[in-house]
C-alpha cells in the first residue's frame, strides 16, 4: 500500500494567519485559544483601508494613513485595486472613470497603471496591501512573524483572478497554503461545521463585488451546492449613486472639472461617508468642499431617498440569488439560516430585502467586516493540524472548457462541480499531417468562445504526421483545491504527450514575479526608511491638527513662553513634514512637539476634571 507524506505543522509557533484582502478594507486573523482573534493594530479599527497613496517622491504608503490622505490630495490614490485583479482593459472600462492616473494594458494582456513616471500591475498593488496587512498581524504576535497565509477570493473569481491573488501574496513574500471562498470562510467562523445538518445560504455584499452560496451540511459534511454573484456589484456601486445624484446638480458649477477622476474620487469619499451615516439614522449630510476652487456643496439625503436610488442594485443581488437556488435545486424555503457579510449588509434596506426575499431573519451576531478573515484564520488552524473536524467541499462557480472549431466551446469542467477534480476529454485532428494543436482555454456558460472569458492559449507540438481525425489527444483540466487550473495533453495513439501549465492571460510569468521580488529585495533598507518617513509625517499632521483645534480657546490661559515654544515646535514640525527627507530630522521635529503639547494636554486635562467635579460634594468623589 503507498502511503501520501501530508506537509501538516501541528506547531503553534508556526501559526497561520488567514486573510481577507478585501476591496475596501484588508484584515488579518489568527486561531488561538480555541477560537479565531482578529489581529487589531493596537486595539484599533481592525480593518486596514485597501488605500495606496502615491506622493510625488517617495513610496507609496498604505492604510489608515493612505485614507487620510485620500481627504487632502484626493488625485494620488488607488482605492479598489481588487477589482482589477486578473482582469485586462476591456473588462475594466467602467472602472476607470474614477482612476485618477493612466491606464494601460502590456502586450501579455497586463494591466498596468502609469504613477508619477512609474508602472504598477494589479499585483504589485495588493502586494503593498498584503505587506501592510502582514506586517499589523506580526506586531500583534508577540515576535512571531509567520509567512503561511490563508487568503480569501469572491467565490466567483475566476482562474485569472485567483492566479493573480497567489501573484500578490507571492511578491509580498508570503507563502499561501490555501485559497477559500468567501462565503465558505464566513460559514466557518460562524461555526456552521458544528451544526449536524441543514442548508445555509451566505449573502456577502462587500466593497466591489457580491456573492452568494448555497451550503449543505450532512454529517460533518460541508458542501458549496450552488454559488452566484458579480465581480462588479459592492458598497462602491452604492456609494456611486449619490456621488451620481451630486454630479447632476454640480456639473453647471465646476464645468469640466465634473469629468476630473481626482473630483471624482473626492466626492465618493463624501459620498461614502453619508451612506455609512445613513444606516445609523433615518437622515444624514452630503458634504463636499473643493478649497481651490471654493466650493461648497451641501445636501440633505434621506434613508428612503437612498433606499430608492440603491434599490435596483440591491435586486440585482437578489436576482444573483435566485441564479444560485435554482442551480442548487432549490426553493427558498428550504434554506435553514441566512449570514450576512460584507460591510455593505449594514445598509437595513439590504437587511430587509433579503430577509423578505428568504422569508427567515439573517444571522448578523459577528462584525460582517471580520466574519471572513475570521474563518480563513479557522482554515489556517486546519491546515496547521488543528483537531476541528470538518470537510470543506467548494465549487467552480462558472464552467472551464475549450475553443473548438468554428469557435464554439467545449465544456469540459461544469459549473458548480466540486473542488478539487479533474476532467479529461478526447479531442482529434481537423487537417491531414497537423503536427501541432492550438488550445484557447475559456471560462464560462455561453455556447460560443467569443462570449466566453479568454484564460489563456497553449499549444502542443510533436504530433506524428497523419490524416485528419486519426490522432488522438486527451485533454485533462485539473483544478486543485485553490481553484488554479491546470491542463494537460497526451497523442494517445503513438505515447506523444506534452504538460502545459496554462498561465492566465493576464497573470504574471514567474520571470516577471522574480525580477520583481529582487527589485523588493534590493531596495528594502530605503523602503523601510521611506515608509517610517511617511508614517512619520501623517503623525505629525495629525498632532498639528489635533493641536490647533484646541489652541485659539487655550492661548490665553498658557503662558507667552509656553504659547512660543509650541507655536515654534508646530511650525518646526510642519516644515518636517512638508519637505524633510531625512528620517532621524522628522523624528527629531515630531518628539519636539509632543514635548511642547506637553502643557497644553495638562491644561485640558484640568479643565475636564473641574467640568467632572462641579456641583459634587467630597462624599460623591
């Protein structure tokens, strides 16, 4: 009998960190204790803003401090960059109109976006996210810095987008042991392995995409039945009807500046901060201000004004759903329990539109934003021989085939087949002594290739001279438990056979991905530097601000030594800030004004716990 060697690490100093690189936001999570904890930078927001921010010298900075700047100088940054993840110009036009630096596309079908005189691909981009994203994960595990991963993916990224996924997490120097589906990753950290039988549908309307899976639980059993969604429906899509509402009454005011994509991006910022105002209370303010040009724009928008502009967009999720019940076989009653994930789901007319359209109340007990990362941090522990016991059955969400002659498409892995699997087909010659076969594989439901999703080309060589339809070559799909493919072809009749590793169209050749690790390599010490010097910086403007709006109504209560060190200390900081390139210089400059604030804090402080204390005898103190 053989026997498989498994490469399982029960060693909880060798822990894997499970992942959710999101559209909007990125965060990490870590099995420990018997259950999944979110990593929090310092007991903050755990989620990490998916913002890069590129200064006009410098490296791109990421993160909380990348949003910040997205309010100040909104023309220098990418939000979104999962969106265009795998994907070639074509597929992205509609994306672009928000994009406020040139876009184009390599001869390998690779996008790529021209900043400051410098070209990055989707990758490169979610490498810098992974990279923030790891690097707040490691400062909260006590010096461990593990390098296995566990990434989630929308359910319906295809193999491009998943390929590009391993791409990012490869130049971000991690090591990615699985990637899961987004629904599936939720549906363990809400522990539904535990229940002993039912069907689950998971509703995950995140940032830029939306997906919906149908799960089935039968003895320990756990199995993607059906899933459905679109790569290009989120938060962002809702958010863009209010910013098209403010367009429609701006446009006569700022002309072309309308068509700006730093306008553009400014004003979703504005209108993604009402949306978030709208699901706490019944109204909120759409505030935009343009300082340059000294605009102010203000409106009043009700939740049952918003309601009515996102509506369409909500029943396209809902029509996503029915998609999936009907592939699964499936009447709406028959689904047992409903989550929600994504922070999108906050929204209560997406909670009171699937609630009606499932006819049972949604789970909504774990943060949507944290749900996935927390069960990819499940996973992780499972992979590093964790004593969990569950068996995760996911599914393609859309069929793999090949071009035929005349260009229609033969499918060779169906939609909602399971995953891991293999396939393997028997296909021939169509010209007498055709010694080699072109093979365009595609992705999709559509009966012609040309309306298909293009995954790549390959060719095999060597075939022996001989009629047409005499040869005969098996074809095999492999698609592992990641959801990457791989095809393989084999002349059956003579032993001919060649292995072909299909590289997606707009995926990255390992040639590609090394030159880029080197370059990550060689310049490591000035990255460090460079991005200390930025968090540095976004620091100081922070205390600056943070000062200021406390000075005009404590100015005269300090004194006039105290006022001048702190206005010389300000002033010193913010000449740092604007133009210093050297590091120990700004650190220097950002200890002097926490030095000088000292006085101010201890005013404040005073007058906080004299407010506290007023009207109090000595026995209530």
């Amino acid at each position: 009998m053989a026997f498989l060697e498994l490469n399982v690490l029960n060693n909880p100093q060798d822990p894997i960190i499970g992942i959710d690189l999101g559209t909007t936001n990125s965060l990490a999570a870590i099995f420990r204790d018997g259950r999944p904890h979110i990593l929090r930078p310092h007991q903050q927001d755990s989620r990490i803003p998916s913002v890069i921010h590129f200064p006009k010298s410098g490296n791109p900075i990421v993160g909380r401090a990348a949003r910040e700047h997205a309010y100040s100088h909104p023309g220098t940054n990418l939000f979104s960059v999962k969106r265009f993840m795998g994907r070639g110009l074509a597929d992205v036009k509609g994306d672009l109109a928000e994009v406020p630096f040139p876009v184009s596309e390599t001869e390998h079908g690779l996008l790529q976006f021209d900043i400051h005189g410098k070209t990055y691909t989707p990758q490169e981009l979610s490498a810098l996210i992974l990279m923030r994203v790891h690097d707040v994960a490691c400062q909260q595990l006590d010096g461990i810095m593990p390098q296995r991963v566990v990434i989630t993916v929308p359910a319906y990224f295809d193999d491009a987008q998943r390929q590009a996924t391993r791409d990012a997490a490869k130049l971000a120097g991690l090591d990615v042991v699985r990637i899961i589906n987004e629904p599936t990753a939720a549906s363990l950290a809400y522990g539904l392995d535990q229940k002993k039988d039912g069907t689950v549908a998971v509703y995950d309307l995140g940032g830029g995409t939306f997906d919906v899976s149908i799960l089935s639980i039968e003895e320990g059993v756990f199995r993607v039945l059906a899933t459905s969604g679109d790569t290009h429906l989120g938060g962002d899509d809702l958010d863009r009807t209010l910013v098209e509402v403010a367009l429609e009454e701006l446009r006569p005011q700022v002309g072309e500046l309308a068509e700006d994509p730093a306008f553009q991006q400014g004003l979703r910022l504005a209108a993604e901060k009402c949306k978030i105002e709208l699901s706490r209370a019944p109204e909120a303010d759409f505030h935009f201000v343009v300082p340059e040009r000294n605009l102010t724009w203000h409106k009043h928008v009700s939740r049952e004004e918003f309601e009515a502009l996102v509506a369409p967009l909500i029943e396209r999720t809902l029509d996503a759903c029915r998609r999936a019940m009907a592939d699964a076989g499936l009447h709406n009653d028959a689904i047992d329990e409903i989550v929600l994930v994504g922070g999108s789901t906050r929204v209560p007319a997406v909670q009171r539109r699937v609630e009606e359209f499932f006819g049972k109340k949604p789970h909504t007990e774990l943060n949507p934003d944290e749900v996935v990362a927390m069960g990819a941090a499940v996973q992780g522990h499972i992979l590093a021989g964790g004593t969990r016991d569950i068996l995760l059955m996911d599914v393609t969400p859309l069929s793999l085939g090949l071009e035929t002659m005349g260009g229609a498409t033969a499918k060779i892995i169906l939609r909602n087949s399971p995953i891991p699997c293999q396939q393997t087909e028997g296909f021939t010659t169509y010209a007498d002594n055709q010694t080699g076969v072109d093979f365009h594989i595609v992705q999709g439901e559509r009966e012609l290739a040309a309306d298909c999703r293009s995954l790549g080309k390959m060719k095999l060589s060597g075939i022996p001279p001989m009629p047409a339809g005499m040869a005969r070559v098996m074809v095999r799909f492999q698609l592992d438990a990641n959801g990457v493919l791989i095809v393989t072809a084999k002349e059956e009749s003579t032993g001919t056979q060649a292995s072909i590793e299909v590289q997606p169209m707009h995926g990255l050749t390992d040639d590609q991905v090394e030159e880029m690790l080197q370059a990550s390599f060689d310049h490591a010490r000035e990255d460090f530097d460079a991005s200390l010097l930025a968090n540095l910086k976004t620091e100081i403007g922070t205390m600056v601000r943070a000062t200021a709006a406390h000075m005009d109504d404590a100015r005269d209560r300090l004194d006039p030594e105290t006022v001048a060190d702190l206005d010389e200390a300000i002033a010193a900081a913010q000449r740092a800030a604007d133009g210093e390139t050297d590091v120990k210089v700004v650190q220097r400059a950002r200890d002097e004004l926490e030095r000088a604030t000292l006085p101010l804090a201890a005013l404040l402080m005073d007058g906080v716990a004299k407010q506290a204390l007023t009207g109090k005898s000595l026995d209530e103190v």
